[in-house]
C-alpha cells in the first residue's frame, strides 16, 4: 500500500504499520521473556519491559496512543509485577499509577466516535472506538496481566501492601 500511496495516504500507512508493528514486537518481546526462566534472575525484564514501552512514545511523542493505551495498560500492570518481585516496590506502584492514567485515557476515547492521533509520526491515523467505561476499574482483576512465570507470592506481597488498596480505590473513583 505504501508503494501505491503519496502523501497524506501514505503517511497514514506509515503510521498504522508503525503502531502495530510497536504493540506486536512489545508482545513478542514479553513472550520471550516469559519463555526463558533465567530472564528473571536479574532486572533484564524490568529493563526489557520500559523498552517495549519507550516505542509507544516515541512514535505517540504527545501521549496520545489512542487504542493502544490499550498495550501500554498491560505492559504496566507487567511491569509493576516485575518490579515489585525485584524490591522496586515505588516504582511497581508508580508503574500502577501509569497503567491507570492510561485506562483513564482510554475510557475519556471510548466513545463511538471516530478519532484521529496528533503525534506528528501518526496525525493521519484514524480510529473508531467502541463505548466501553470500566477499563480502570477492572485493573485489579487483570494484574499482572501475562502471568507467567508463577506470581502468586509476589501477589500476595503486592496486595499485602497498604498501598494496592489506595490504587484499587482509584480505579474505581
């Protein structure tokens, strides 16, 4: 399509091939993590994950990622996870706070109207959202989003920790 395209058309191909190629290589990025166990012996996946997620903003530079809000929710609540098995225990509740401003931003988007993205690298991309208004609120429910490997002791750390119940509470606010 790229090839057979100019201008406003054109970049508006660049940037939906950007976009999706950022949330399939960040999905595939923790998919490989996840396969290697010995990955989890240092802070590598911690690294890995602000990686994966540094891509979204540098295409979406303004932070408007539009649907893949989406991606970078479930890369944080991941992220938090990781952190939080590794002794990062503010910046788990940090990456928290990031996955919920994200579920916020795509809730105030989810409301069956067409839209368009306004980072320079993506300005041409439209996208129609469905309506949909408990994205923060099912958070606690869905963290840590991939669950491997095992996380039920760091769960039972993390939601032991005063400050789970202040961000549950915030999801639903």
């Amino acid at each position: 399509m790229l090839a057979a395209s100019d201008g406003k058309e054109e970049s508006k191909y660049i940037g939906e091939f950007l976009l999706k190629s950022a949330s399939k290589f960040s999905e595939q990025l923790i998919y490989g993590l996840i396969a290697n166990r010995n990955n989890y012996e240092s802070d590598l996946p911690i690294e890995k994950v602000k990686g994966a997620i540094s891509l979204f903003y540098l295409i979406c530079d303004d932070g408007n990622m539009g649907l893949y809000h989406d991606d970078l929710i479930k890369m944080y609540l991941y992220l938090s996870r990781l952190q939080y098995e590794r002794g990062y225990r503010d910046e788990a509740f940090d990456s928290l706070e990031s996955a919920l401003n994200h579920a916020k931003a795509l809730e105030n988007l989810c409301d069956g109207k067409e839209h368009t993205l306004t980072a320079t690298l993506v300005s041409f991309v439209k996208y129609k959202t469905s309506v949909h208004n408990d994205i923060a609120k099912s958070l606690p429910d869905d963290w840590p989003f991939w669950c491997n490997p095992d996380y039920s002791t760091v769960e039972k750390e993390i939601k032991a920790d005063p400050r789970w119940d202040e961000w549950v509470e915030k999801t639903h606010a």
